[in-house]
C-alpha cells in the first residue's frame, strides 16, 4: 500500500490545480528556450554549418545525460522524504540553471549549465510522482491526463513565446523569461500544495539500497517492455531536436525563422494535446496497447514525407499531425505505467522513467546531428520513421495488455 494516505476530495482537487498551474509555466517556460538554442549558438561565435550542428547536439543532450544519472536518486528521495520537495527541487533549480545561461559567452559554458539544469531539474516526473501519490485510485488515470494537458499546453505555447521574445527582445531575454517563470511555479507549490507524506517503515525501506528498489521495479518483465517502448519512441521524438529549427531556417523568408520554428514546434504540441485526450479516450475502448501501436505506426508514416517537404506549410501541416499521433503514444505509455508501477513505489519507477527518457533525450539528438552530417540536413526524418517503427515492432511482440483494475494483479 502507498505509505502516503488519500487527501479529502478537496484536498486533491486544490492540490491538482496548483500542481497544473505550476507545471503548465515550467514547461511554458523550458520549450521557449529550446527553439532559439541552435540560433544561440551562432550568436555565440560559431559560424560554420558543421560546428553549428555539432554544437547543437551536444547542447541539447548535456541534460539529458546528468538527468538520466539524477533521477532515479531523486525518485528514491521521494519515495522517502516526501514529494513535494522533489518538485520544489526541480522548478528552483531549473530556474537558477537556465537564469545562468543569459550570462553565458562561449558554447561550452551553454553545455555545462545545461548539465547543471538535467541534474537538478525534472518537473515532469515529480510533479507525476506528486499527483499519482495524492490522487484517489478511481481517479489517478484522469489526474495523470489533466497533468499530461499541462505539459502538452506549455509545450505548445512554449516555442511560439520563445521565438517571439527572441526575434523582439533578444536571446538573453529568452533565458530571463524561463527562469521567472520557473520561480513563478515552483513558488506556488510551495506556498500553496500541501501534502499530508508519511515516512515508510524504516524497518523495511531504509534497510532496502537503491539498486535493491530499482531491481524490484525492473524485474517485472511487462514494466521493462513498456519502458523499452518508452526509450524507442522518445528518442524517434528527440531525432530533430537539433536540426528541426534549422530546417525551417532554410525554408522560411529572412528574419523569422526564430518564430516560425516556435509556431511548427508549438503547432506540434498542441496538436499532441489534442491527440491526448481523443486517443486517449479511445484506449479505453479500444485498449491502450492497441492504440499505442496504431500512433507508433501512424507517426512512422508521417515522418517519411517530411524529407520531400519543399515549403514551410506541408512541413507544418505533417509536423502537427505527427504531434495528434505522439499525443496518443503517450497518453497510452502513461496509463500503462501507471497501472504497472508497485503500490508505494511510484517515485522510483516514474524515476526510473525519467531516465530512460533522458537516455533517450540524449541519445536522439546526437543520432540526428549524425544523420544530419553524414547524410543531409533532412536525413534525421528518415531515421525518426525508423526508431518509430521499430517502437511498433516491439509493442506489438513484447507489450501485453495491462491488467484490469479488478483484477488481482492491477495497482
């Protein structure tokens, strides 16, 4: 059983609220920064294509490597000491980290901050542990997509006031913009989320290592299916994060390719919104695992002819129905997950998560900077069709379908 008892209805809804408002500016505030990264490069110094690309990739996979080491000690912390904490943790030090980068005049120093943010951020998956400790069971999988909306909304208007703050105001404003906003959530979790968190037995958790807990999660052989799926399919979703920007520059008139780039990215992210809620209201009659694999196979499709695109209005057109579709694929891993995950160990396997998302966050950008200079600026759509693909193959041979709620098994 979790050791963290059920608020009172109102509790959890003033709760869930709040945790909304703070994760729909977190987010709001990370995917503005992201589509003015490449530029930030260039105006940082570095001139020639190559560099630029390389540069790039090794920018926007920083974090991911120190967030993939950070969050499994972080779950284990929640799971302990409350979670709470762990979002109040992430939104602070996010804040402090992308404030930093403003001040930054070479590259390198944009690397190193950006390690610095994987290792102390992570809004997403404590704000998931949070909610899904204090949600009722009857209503953990509608809490978990009221909060999904949330990262889908700030993702969506994230590149478009990134790109607009840029082209009017510069890049460090960007960066200041972030950080406030950060602060402006993690400020509201503090003031106002009130969790009622009960320490676990010290005779049977303390005594437990770390490796000894996250053996427990992975030994169960469908959680393990579901995460390598995970793994596949964000970084299929992670392949262009390097160059996509780059490619709206070499299709979009002079002067707006920082505000195109947001509005095809933002595009993409409401549409995945969008795709959360109608497919995610499929799965439920249809079943979650047959629907992440008809969103798998459809975002394969979609991606092939996004390297023939020769104008920016078929680019954004595919670009958005590829989000509809990812919107599903996601909305269905989470409800899996969260039907597997063992009572009482949530912050671990949604830690467990977050690495394997940030393994692949950080893998994808650097396939794709390789596709991209190997085989052309285009080359990364191709291999985001693969990786796709291949999530297909494997949800359709390894994933089994979750348990229902009734059953001995189920959460």
């Amino acid at each position: 059983m979790s050791s963290t008892p059920s608020p009172t209805p109102s509790f959890w809804r003033r709760n869930l609220w709040i945790i909304w408002f703070a994760e729909f500016t977190a987010v709001l505030g990370f995917s503005s920064v992201l589509p003015i990264l490449p530029f930030y490069v260039q105006r940082l110094g570095v001139a020639e294509p190559s560099a630029v690309k390389l540069w790039s990739g090794a920018i926007f996979s920083a974090h991911a490597v120190t967030m993939a080491v950070m969050a499994p000690l972080w779950g284990s912390l929640a799971d302990r000491y409350g979670r709470k904490p762990m979002v109040e943790r992430a939104m602070f030090g996010g804040a402090l980290a992308i404030g930093l980068m403003a001040l930054a005049r070479t590259p390198f120093q944009v690397v190193v901050l950006r390690a610095f943010q994987g290792a102390l951020s992570g809004t997403v998956a404590a704000a998931t542990t949070l909610v899904a400790s204090m949600a009722p069971r009857d209503q953990l999988g509608r809490s978990l997509g009221f909060l999904q909306m949330a990262v889908y909304m700030g993702s969506s208007f994230g590149p478009m006031l990134g790109g607009a703050v840029a082209d009017t105001l510069g890049f460090q404003a960007t960066f200041w913009t972030t950080s406030l906003l950060l602060l402006l959530g993690g400020l509201a979790v503090f003031l106002w989320v009130r969790e009622d968190f009960s320490p676990p037995p010290t005779s049977r958790t303390r005594r437990m290592s770390l490796l000894e807990n996250f053996r427990a999660v992975l030994s169960s052989a469908a959680l393990a299916s579901v995460f390598g799926v995970r793994f596949l399919a964000r970084m299929a979703g992670r392949l262009l994060a390097p160059v996509l920007p780059l490619v709206v520059q070499s299709l979009a008139p002079a002067g707006t390719a920082a505000t195109l780039s947001g509005v095809v990215q933002g595009l993409n992210s409401a549409a995945g919104a969008v795709g959360s809620v109608v497919l995610g209201r499929l799965s439920d009659r249809l079943g979650e695992r047959r629907v992440m694999l008809f969103c798998l196979l459809a975002s394969a499709t979609l991606y092939v002819p996004q390297y023939f695109v020769g104008s920016i209005v078929p680019l954004t057109l595919l670009h958005t129905l590829s989000g509809f579709a990812m919107g599903g694929t996601i909305t269905a891993l989470s409800a899996t997950l969260a039907s597997l995950a063992p009572p009482g160990r949530q912050g671990t396997v949604y830690g467990l998560e977050s690495t394997v998302t940030s393994l692949a966050n950080a893998v994808g950008p650097m396939l794709g900077t390789t596709l991209a200079v190997v085989g052309g600026l285009r080359m990364p759509f191709m291999g985001t069709a693969a990786c796709f693909s291949l999530a297909g193959l494997a949800t359709a041979f390894l994933v089994r379908r979750t348990p229902e709620k009734g059953d001995a098994d189920g959460r």
